[in-house]
C-alpha cells in the first residue's frame, strides 16, 4: 500500500514537471559558464514565465545546422554578425516580433530576425603603465617603431580575428594589404581564439592586444584597476553586436517570443553590461553601470552590413593572410 | 585412447589460443576502423561529396608537413641521449624525476603554451637573464617557436619510450657483451643500435602523427598565418563556413600522410627483439667513464631543466588561483576524473588485442583524424538514435580512449611481440588456455608498459578537450572545458588555478597507474 502511494506520489511528481514548460536555448560557452550571464538570465526569466529556461552550450550554428528543423532549440543566443547571412538563407529562423524602438545602438537596426542585446567595438587595449603614450591612431599605429608588440587573432578561427580584418578593410579599403603590411612586423603573434590574446597581454607580453572597447570596463568593475585602456582612433572601430533569434521549428513559440521581448526590458539590459561585459543594446548611456560610464568610445563607427561583409571577406582575409605571408 | 584424448585437448587449447585472440583482435580492429571511417563517412555523406580545397590550403599543408617532421627528428634526436644516460644510471630521485618529465605530454595545449611563454617568452626567463648578461634577446615565435613547443611536449613520450627500449634489453646482454670484453662502439653496435632502430621508427610515426594535427600551438608560436596547419583549415571549413566537403577532404588528406608515415615506420622498426632473459636486474659495465658519466648527467640536467621549468611556471602563476575555484571548477574536475577512468580501462581493453604491427597502425587513425571531423561525424551518427546533449560525458570517454589508443599502443606493442616470440612455444607445449596464458604470461609480463600506458592514457583523457564542443552539457563540463570557460570570461588568474588542478590531477593519474605498474620492477 505504502509502495501504491509512493509510487503514485512519484507519477504525480514526474506529471508536475512534465507540466512546467520547457525553453531550450542554444548559447555560447562562456555565456553559459558560471562567471558568464547565463545563470542570471535564467533566474530572471524563470521568475516571470512560469516556465524551466534551459540552456544548452556549444557550437551554435554548426549545430542548428546539423540539426535542421529537428532541433530542439527554442531559441540561439550570442550569433555574430559573420553568421547572419548563413544563418537567414538556412531558413531555420522566425521573426523575432520586438518593436525596435529601444534600441540605443550607433549604427541603424532594423533586422527582423535577430535582435541585438549588447554591442562593443574592436579596439586595442593597452596598459597605461607600460605605454604611457599609445598610438593616436590607425595611421600612427601603422607607423609606429616595430618594437612595439601587439598581438591579434586569426581571422578564419575567431569572430574578433574576422572583425580586425574588416576594420582594416573598412579604413584602408585598397589600401588594406599594405597597411597589414606595415603592422606585420608588429604582430608578436596570431591566436587562434580571444581567450589565447588577452592571456598573452595580461601575462604582460605584449603591449597592446586586439580586443574590445568594453574590455577596460572588466578591469574598472571587478578589479578596480584603471590602467587598462582602449586606444580610440580618430578613423573610427568596426562595430561588433551579439545576436538572439527565435528558432522557427519552436514548439514553445509564446515563451519564445515572450523571451525575445525579455531581452530589450530594462532589467535585462542593466543585467548585460556587467553580465557579458558589453554595452546594452538598449539603454541610454546615463543608465550604464558607473565603470561603462568612464569607457571612452569612438565617435565614429564603422560596420558592414551582413551582404557587404560577405562580398568582402574572403578577399579581406586573403589579404591579411598574404600580407602576413610575406 | 586416453592418452589421445589428453592430445586433442592440448592441440584444441593450441588452436584456441591462436584462435580466440584473433577474433577478439578483430573485433577491437573493426571498432576503430568504424570509429575513425565512421564519422569521417558521416560528414561525407551530409556534405553530399568531396569539397575542393581553399586558397593556401597548399601552403598549410607544406608548413604542416615540415613541422610535424621536424618536431619529430628533434624529439626523438634528444630523447635517444637523454633515455641512455637515464638507463646507465643510477641516483636518488631518478623515479621521480622520470615520472615528472612526463608532465608536459599530459597537459592542455593552452596551458603549456602559456608555461612555455612565461620560460621563453618576450617576458620570460630566459629573455630576463639574456638582458641581465646584456645580450641580445630571443623571440620565442616563428617556426623554432612551433617546434620547441612541440619538443616541449613529446621529447619525454621518446624518452620513456627509448627508455623501456633500453630497460627491455635482457641483463643477460649486457653481461655477456662485458665478459666479451666489448668496446664502447662494438657494445652499442650490437646491442644499443638495434634496439634504437626497433624503437625509434615508431615513437618518430607516433610523434609526427600527433604535430599533423597541432593547430593552437603552430598558430600562437608559429607567429601568424606562415604557421598554418591544416587543422586550422579544417576548423574554419567546418565552425565558419559550413563547408562540411572540404572538411572532408582535408582530414583524409591528413590520414593518408600519418597512415604513410606509420606505414614507413613499421618497414623501418621490423627488427626482432633480444629474446627473453631471466629478468635479473641490469648492471652496467659500460660508460662507467668520467666522460660518459658527466655527458650523461649533462644531458638529464638539461632535459630536466627544460621540462620542468615550464611546469614550474605553470604552478606558481596557478597558485594564486587555486583559491578563487569557484564549486562548478571543482564539479568539472571529478567529471574529469571520472572519464579519465573509464578511458583508460576501455583504452587499455581495446589496446591489448590490437598490440600486434597491424594493430597498431590502424591505431594510429585514431589521433590522425581531425578531432573536429571526428566529433562531427559522431554527432551526425548519434543525433537519429539519441540525444548528444544526455551522451556528452560518454562520448568524451569513448574518444579519449580511442586517440590514447595510439600511445598506448606504441608502449605495448614491442614488449607484447617480444613476449609473445619469447614465450609462445613453451605456452603451446603446455597447452594453456587463452585466459591462462593472459594471467600467467602475458600480463604479469606486461606489467611495467601496461602501468605506463594506462597511467598516459588517465592523464590524456584528463587533458583532453576532445570532441566536446559539441557535445557539450551545460551541468557536466570537463576541467580543461573549465579552463576555457574561464579564460573567456576574464578569469585569467582562476584560469591558471583550474590549470594548475588539471595538472596536480593529471599527473597524479599519470604517477598512480605508473608506479602500479613498476612496483617491484628495478627500473
């Protein structure tokens, strides 16, 4: 009898659960990390949707590829702008429904698929300690001695490498394999990812590295530490946004969309700065955490749209490669 | 008619011990021709065909051919020193110090890369006391970069490997060649040299096979895209572009090149062993000299020095962040011990049938293959019958075990043929019983190489990153995962803590299963 009710308490158990919805959502690694944002979104999503938000790292369009329309995502979480184009033409996507008013980006927005949730600039970091006087610009960085050492990624295995190459591109145009040309022998050395770079430049090996604007706000917020700088060039920094998309093949589609709009509230977008270390998407500046407040930004953005990007990059990275080749 | 009945069952016994292995052998043959082919396949088959190659395809693969050579040379050049004058000597600390210059095989590639900066880098040590002496400086990046990293990393695979070489040669030998009265020249020349050309062709094939697949180390030491491989080639077809044919194409092109080089190998290294001995512990006449004493202690120091140091680096910037592991680094850590061990027993399972020359080049598929290819391709094979998410541990464990195989392999097969030539007459004279045979001859025999190869394999699998990208599961993360995690979110010096726990557990792997299988052996 004990064993009946046991067992029936059991059943009524597993049917509770099977009750409580479930939204998958595919996002990075280091989103999905403990020191990432991925605990936090959960818990403030959980608190309003009555519903088990379940993320699920990895590689995320490989696998949404691989997977097609049989995917269990809900939702991807932290796509890039060099995706979009594959990730549209695959068809695997739904509009996101999320009025783009908000929106405080420095550049125009009005995809209806993927939605922005925070943005950065590519930008050399430099520690004020080691290079009291850093280059004032693209052209002085080109020129400067070749003693001093930056170190950067490579554009064919890391989205920050791909975005250095069109920053190049987008200033210097034509003129992009020369000036590869004249930064080569400052190049200490190319990493295969971020992680790899930024450990050389904190480990102190090289003078500048090849990261983001928002990088110096880490260092202000969790270590009190100001010595660590964005070099602002007066030609402008490309542009760099991280994405979400409703997953069309959805068999959550109201706690898809209710997530979508989840990430332009004001809750979330206070959340961001500190949690990805990134600029909200959507939230005027006087509303950023005090470190971001201090971040100094250039007054000139430059981004290719995803079509644009598409036309040049091949030809950019072999550019970059053959200038590095040599 | 009884004493015909006692002859039929000791020829059936004969028969069954040729017999019931080679079916096992098979079975363990086809499990990693299906495991390499498989994904391999399976990538194929989606991509709808065979893709073409990119632009400095060509380039990548002349810079990986060259490396991977040249890594391997030097490799197995130093070691064959370094191995004698640990194998004619004798001193306090010698277990230990064998046991440790072990450590960098077993590492994760970023943590050692970043130990060999800290030595050799702009910042280094080296570069600090070339200034203090006023001298011109090193840079540790370019071609000799990639190399001596990969020196870094496999020279102690060639040491050990030589050494068992060296240990394997029957006391008996020695004793002889010194009542001959050999010289030193005639003594290596019949003795030392043949040895070498046993051994060194295959940890040459094992080394160069593991460089073809190096990417994050040509890459951050090589100094740019000149240090392309065509690993990186492979990850960008495949994370980048989606063009799963060249991806294809390249990790068959990759196979091909280490199956020809296992294949040199095995041409090469085909000498017979020296028979067996009676196991006494090996004196030494020989090298008894003031010269070769202090060229042998050179050549242990040096080597020493430039493993450990390395490591010691590791383990003073990893201090400080010890103490900010936070309890998911922790949970990390016992995934990864426990993947660790079930690698190494279903490694150690796998490798004992297949310790045969055939053997061990289908084993060599197993690091030669792309690990992305390989892990796309499980994933494409999984996906229809189960959840990739639910197998992410499984998977992980499966595919440590298949690319230890190698190494295991290489450890196993020379002394597993020589026990087999050694012992099988007097075996098959006595009738025993395939599970006899494996109990009291083969195993008991294979103790020292068994100990050895599972202990590399339980710190491999506890280094490796592996196909686990995707098939990762948010709530079991592995420790090197961890590192990466971490590095990607700031962690910079919490990173260093976690690696420092890869290494102190790594290790311990290593140096449990190792000293297991040397107890009681005068080695």
């Amino acid at each position: 009898m004990k064993a009946t009710i046991f067992a029936a308490g059991l059943l009524s158990a597993s049917a509770a659960l099977a009750e409580t919805p479930v939204l998958t959502v595919y996002a990075g690694d280091s989103i999905v990390s403990e020191w990432g944002p991925g605990p936090r979104i959960e818990e403030m999503f959980e608190a309003q949707c009555n519903c088990d938000l379940q993320f699920k790292p990895g590689d995320l369009l490989p696998r949404l590829l691989l997977e097609g329309d049989r995917t269990e995502a809900d939702i991807v979480f932290g796509l890039n702008t060099d995706v979009t184009r594959k990730a549209r033409e695959s068809g695997l996507f739904a509009p996101h429904n999320v009025d783009l008013s908000p929106l405080t980006l420095p550049i125009a927005w009005e995809d209806e698929i993927f939605l922005p949730y925070n943005y950065g600039h590519t930008a050399f970091i430099y520690n004020t300690e080691r290079l009291p006087e850093p280059p004032a610009s693209f052209d002085a960085l080109l020129e400067a001695p070749d003693d001093l050492k930056i170190v950067i990624q490579d554009p064919r295995s890391s989205v920050s490498g791909l975005a250095t190459v069109l920053w190049m591109q987008a200033v210097y145009g034509d003129k992009a394999e020369e000036a590869w040309e004249k930064l080569a022998p400052k190049i200490l050395t190319v990493t295969k990812g971020w992680s790899e770079s930024y450990g050389l430049f904190t480990d102190g090996e090289a003078d500048m590295v090849m990261s983001y604007t928002t990088s110096p706000a880490y260092h202000i917020i969790a270590e009190g530490d100001r010595s660590k700088k964005a070099a602002i060039f007066p030609e402008g920094h490309y542009f760099m946004v991280e994405l979400a998309a409703k997953v069309a093949s959805t068999d959550q589609p109201e706690l898809a969309d209710q997530f979508m709009a989840f990430l332009l509230s004001e809750p979330f977008q206070e959340m961001i700065a500190t949690g990805n270390w990134s600029i909200p998407a959507a939230l005027p500046r006087e509303k950023w955490p005090e470190g971001f407040q201090e971040l100094e930004l250039p007054e000139k953005v430059l981004f290719y749209s995803e079509d644009e990007a598409a036309a040049l990059r091949d030809e950019a990275i072999e550019a970059w490669r053959r200038a590095l080749s040599r | 008619m009884a004493p015909r009945i006692v002859a039929l069952t000791a020829a059936g016994q004969g028969v069954a011990l040729i017999v019931a292995p080679r079916v096992v052998a098979l079975i363990a043959a086809l499990a990693v021709a299906g495991l390499t082919l498989g994904p391999v396949g399976a990538v194929l088959l989606r991509a709808g065909g065979w893709g073409a190659l990119g632009p400095g395809d060509g380039q990548a693969l002349r810079f990986t051919l060259v490396q991977a050579l040249l890594s391997a040379g030097v490799s197995v050049a130093l070691a064959m020193p370094v191995a004698r004058g640990l194998a004619r000597r004798r001193f306090p600390g010698r277990g230990a110090l064998v046991a440790l210059m072990g450590a960098p095989f077993i590492l994760p590639v970023i943590v050692a890369v970043l130990g060999l900066i800290a030595v050799f880098g702009q910042n280094g040590l080296v570069n600090g006391a070339l200034r203090a002496l006023g001298l011109p400086e090193m840079t540790i990046y370019g071609i000799h970069g990639v190399v001596l990293a990969h020196v870094f990393f496999n020279l102690p695979l060639a040491v050990r490997l030589l050494l068992q070489g060296w240990l394997a040669i029957p006391a008996e030998r020695f004793r002889l060649a010194a009542s001959l009265g050999l010289t030193r020249g005639a003594l290596f020349r019949v003795l030392e040299l043949p040895m070498l050309l046993r051994i060194a062709p295959g940890a040459f094939a094992v080394i160069f096979v593991i460089c073809l697949s190096s990417f994050a180390v040509a890459l951050t030491l090589g100094g740019g895209p000149k240090a392309t491989t065509v690993e990186l080639a492979i990850y960008q077809a495949v994370r980048f572009d989606f063009d799963l044919g060249r991806a294809a194409l390249l990790s068959v092109i990759q196979l091909a090149l280490a199956l020809s080089a296992g294949l040199v190998a095995l041409k090469l290294g085909a000498g017979s062993g020296f028979g067996a001995g009676l196991d006494r512990g090996v004196t030494r006449w020989d090298g008894q000299g003031v010269w070769a004493r202090s060229a042998d202690a050179l050549w242990i120091v040096l080597a020493a020095l430039f493993l450990l140091a390395p490591l010691l680096m590791v383990g003073l910037r990893g201090l400080t962040g010890l103490v900010l592991l936070g309890p998911g680094t922790w949970i990390a850590a016992g995934h990864s011990v426990s993947v660790a061990l079930v690698s190494t027993a279903l490694c150690i399972l796998w490798a004992l049938p297949l310790a045969t020359r055939r053997g061990e080049l289908l084993g060599l598929a197993g690091i030669a293959l792309s690990p992305l290819v390989l892990g796309t391709g499980l994933f494409l094979i999984v996906r229809p019958f189960a959840n990739p998410f639910a197998l992410a541990l499984p998977v992980t464990a499966l595919v440590n075990a298949l690319v230890s195989l190698p190494f295991a392999l290489r450890i196993l097969r020379p002394e597993a043929e020589a026990v087999r030539a050694d012992y099988r007459r007097l075996a098959q004279a006595l009738g025993l019983t395939p599970l006899a045979w494996l109990r009291l001859v083969l195993l008991p025999r294979l103790r020292r190489p068994l100990g050895f190869a599972a202990g590399l394999t339980a710190a491999l699998s506890m280094g490796d990153l592996g196909v686990i990208a995707l098939f990762a599961d948010p709530d079991r993360a592995t420790l090197p995962l961890q590192v990466y995690r971490l590095m990607g979110s700031y962690q910079m010096a919490a990173a260093a803590g976690a690696a420092l726990l890869l290494l102190i557990l790594s290790f311990g792997a290593f140096w449990m299963f190792d000293r297991g299988g040397r107890v009681n052996a005068d080695t």
